[in-house]
C-alpha cells in the first residue's frame, strides 16, 4: 500500500454539520479515528477496545502501511486506512492525532478541524511550537483541542492547571518532565553505570530513542515547559527561548559528591515569573532528598507547582509508556464526549524570558595529575565572580583519579559559563568541567 500523502488544504468541508447538531450527535456516542498506530496509539485503542467506554467508539485507525499494524483485537467494524481524506470525510466525531512531530501532524490537525472535528493529541511539539495558533483555528471552527497527555503523559497537570488550581495565582514550576533522562540517570545513580552505558541499556529496553538528543539536550522537556508556561503561569514563550543545558558529561563519581551534600541528579525544568521576567530552564541538577522530585525512578514525572494563595502542590506518576499517557488520551475523549467546559482561557501575557536563576553550583574538575593544585580552579572560579563556599570530600571510588568538587556560592549561570570555559583552557585541566546547580529547597 502507498505511504499516504497529505490531501490539499480542505478550507471548508463539502457538508459540515451545525455545531450544535455535532455536539448531539457526540453525546450520543463519540467515533474517534486514530491517527498513528506506534505505542500511545496502540494503547489508546487498546483501552477502547478491552472494555468499551460508554459513549466513545473507535471508528477508524490511519496508519502509513497500515496492513503490517493490524490487530486481531481491533472490531472488524474499526475500519483501517492510509488515506486521510478518508477520514476527513467520515462522521468521526474526534481525531486522535499520535503520530508525534510537527509535519505532516500539524496539517493533520488543522485539516481535521476545518472538517468539523475535535483534536486530541499527545504531541507536545507541536503544541509548543504552534499550540496558539491550534487553539484559535479550533475557536474559529467551534471545535476543541485536548492535549492533556503532552506534558507528563498520565499525570494530569494540564488539567489540574486549568481547573483544580484555576483559582489561584501561580507564580513558579520545577519538575522532572522526561522519562528518557530519569531512566538514564536512575540508572547511572543505582548500578554506577557511566553515561554512554545507561543510555545503550536504556534504549535496549525501549525506553529511549535511537536518537535521544532531544531528550538529553533538553529539547523535550522545554517544549513541555513551554506548554505549563502557558496554561499555568499565562506566559506565551516559545520551546527554543528555553535555557538548555544537556545531561550528557555527567559521571556516576557526580552522584557521590551529590549525596555527599543530601542529594541526587535529576533534569529538572524550572520556570519562574520574577516581575516582567520569566526565568526558564531545563538542566541536570543537584535536587535535595527532602524533594518530592528526588524521588522520581524511571519513568516518573513530578512536578512542583507553586501558588500565591495555595502555596506548594505536588503530582507525581508515570509520565511516560503506552499506558499512562492513553490514559491521558481516553480522559481528554471522554470530556469531549461529556461536552465538559473547561475554564476559559486567559489572556496570555509576554515576558522577557531569561535563564539568570541565581544559583549554587556543584564544580568538579578532572585534573590531568593529583599533584595539580585546586588553587589555580578556585582563582579562576573567583576571577568570573564566583565565590567557593567548600571542597568536598574524594568519594571513595574517585581515590585514583584527579578530580577535585566545590561547591560554590550563588552566582550568575553567565558568570559560570564563563568560568567553566576558562578553566577548560588550563594546561592542567583534562575535560569539560562538571557543573550542576542546585534546586533551593
Ligand atoms: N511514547 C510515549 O511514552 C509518549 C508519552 C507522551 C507523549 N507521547 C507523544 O505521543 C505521540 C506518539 O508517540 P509514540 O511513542 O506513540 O510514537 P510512535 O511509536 O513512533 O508512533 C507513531 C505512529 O505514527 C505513524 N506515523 C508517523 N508518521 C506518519 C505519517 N506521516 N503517515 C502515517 N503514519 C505515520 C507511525 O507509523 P510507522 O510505524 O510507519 O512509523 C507510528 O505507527 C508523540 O507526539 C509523542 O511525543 C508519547
């Protein structure tokens, strides 16, 4: 069977029905057409089809090829196709968009709302990158779209953000929001296994791309703190203004000298409103044990949001996986099918957005021999402005290499860049240095 292509741009479907008589007709009973049949899609159906949900009917299932996916579970009367028009043309109620990305998902959804139907997608770049202009298109068609599952995959901040904590003011995030970097690093902190080795196991079992940049670098993880960004805080910042900093040269010795000051490693996203500021960053960092998002293993998500009224609230869960984020899916069908109001949307506003979270750094250095001395580390840590508070103890498995650790005073992530790339130019110094902040309690 040809790969599908996308068809023309339909700017008004041949015979849309009345919004209101569509509204009816889904209450009714919803038909849903799938579109991507990879892990959620394949989970989303599977939820559908083991026990039926009363009003929301699987109707169709879009797949490139889509012969090789068929499934013995799967209703005959589920029809299967590679050509969207198909789809575009059928009385589907909702599209489920899965097949992640920004082309060709983006036309897709756009192309499923001029036809008349609701969206629900778990695909967070797409709604970072264009989820504003998604969400009027969908206003302008009296349609809906749904994304609950983007960010933290079966965890429901989104909709927490939107109407359990609707009523208050929310000035700040932190939270681990990739399920790729908590695998690698729970993994490096559990077995002592280095970098390379836990991502190669990792992406053995599954867990993570064969090109897991996005993840690692960051990329991920700021798309979903784009997407809290707006619903929570009302800040309309884009993925890429996002400071990024990659989990990539952490070493298994970094989470001895973590532990050493009460602490793990975990990526952690952090956004902030500080006046006409938001600060936005996602980076590996020092997080203390008495923080709930120390406790994430595997492919947990947490994330810490805070109040002006309400003060601090935590959600935790299985932020990624076939099953916890269809479960996210299937919760978006189901308030489609319940016609369930949100609350309405406020205004967003613009912020300047800057990474410049005041900080303490953990430093650790790897000198070419122990006979180099810390003072030259600690002299240029000073002359760029940053001031040590301690040098940590060798941790025991470290005896025979040269590394020396200090954590430092708070500073300017500006200055520490600096003095990061200063250092790395000494004659004595032997890699990038290691430089991690750490997540005030
Ligand atoms: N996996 C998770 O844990 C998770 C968690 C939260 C959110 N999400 C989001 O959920 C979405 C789906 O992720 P996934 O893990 O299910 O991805 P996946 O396993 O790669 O599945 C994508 C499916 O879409 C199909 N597809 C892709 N491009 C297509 C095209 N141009 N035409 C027709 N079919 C196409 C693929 O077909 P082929 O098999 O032919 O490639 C595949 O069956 C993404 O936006 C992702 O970010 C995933």
């Amino acid at each position: 069977m040809a790969v599908s292509t996308i068809s023309p741009r339909v700017e008004e479907p041949a015979k849309r029905p009345p919004v209101n008589s569509r509204r009816q007709a889904m209450a009714a009973g919803c038909k849903v057409a799938i579109l991507g049949f990879g892990t959620v899609g394949k989970a989303v159906a599977q939820v559908l089809c083991n026990a039926p949900i009363p009003g929301i009917r699987l109707a169709f299932v879009f797949n490139r090829n889509f012969e090789r996916k068929r499934v013995s579970w799967v209703p005959e009367d589920v029809e299967w196709t590679d050509d969207l028009r198909q789809v575009l043309a059928s009385d589907a109620d909702v599209v489920v968009e899965l097949a992640g990305g920004i082309e060709p998902a983006k036309e897709w959804v756009e192309q499923a709302l001029l036809a008349g139907k609701s969206v629900v997608t778990a695909n967070k770049h797409l709604m970072a990158v264009h989820g504003l202009e998604l969400l009027q298109l969908a206003r302008h068609t009296g349609q809906r779209i749904l994304y609950g599952a983007s960010v933290a995959g079966g965890v429901p901040v989104l909709n927490a953000l939107e109407q359990g904590l609707a009523g208050d003011r929310l000035v700040k995030f932190a939270g681990v929001l990739n399920g790729t970097c908590n695998y690698i690093l729970s993994n490096m902190e559990s077995h002592g296994t280095p970098f390379a080795a836990a991502l190669a196991k990792v992406q053995k079992l599954g867990f993570a791309e064969a090109d897991p940049s996005d993840d690692v670098n960051g990329v991920d993880a700021s798309c979903k703190l784009a997407i809290l960004a707006r619903v929570g805080l009302q800040a309309d910042i884009q993925p890429e203004s996002v400071y990024r900093q990659s989990i990539r040269g952490i070493d298994p010795i970094d989470f001895e000298y973590a532990h050493q000051l009460g602490c793990t490693i975990r990526q952690v996203s952090m956004a902030e409103i500080k006046g006409k500021t938001l600060r936005a960053a996602v980076q590996p960092m020092l997080v203390p044990f008495s923080s709930a998002l120390s406790r994430t293993k595997d492919n947990q998500n947490a994330l810490i949001v805070t109040g002006e009224h309400g003060g601090e609230t935590v959600f935790s869960g299985r932020g990624a996986g076939g099953g916890p984020t269809a479960v996210a899916v299937v919760s978006d069908l189901l308030a489609l099918a319940q016609n369930s109001q949100l609350t309405p949307a406020r205004p967003l506003h613009s912020y300047r957005v800057s990474g410049n979270f005041s900080l303490r750094y953990l430093v650790r250095v790897r000198l070419r021999n122990q006979s180099d001395s810390i003072s030259t580390i600690k002299q240029e840590l000073s002359r760029n402005g940053v001031e040590i508070g301690s040098v940590l103890r060798k941790p025991k498995r470290s005896k025979g290499n040269s590394d020396v650790a200090v954590l430092t005073k708070a500073c300017r992530p500006a200055d520490m860049v600096t003095a990061i790339r200063d250092m790395r130019q000494l004659p004595g110094v032997r890699q990038a240095p290691v430089y991690l902040p750490i997540l005030p309690n």
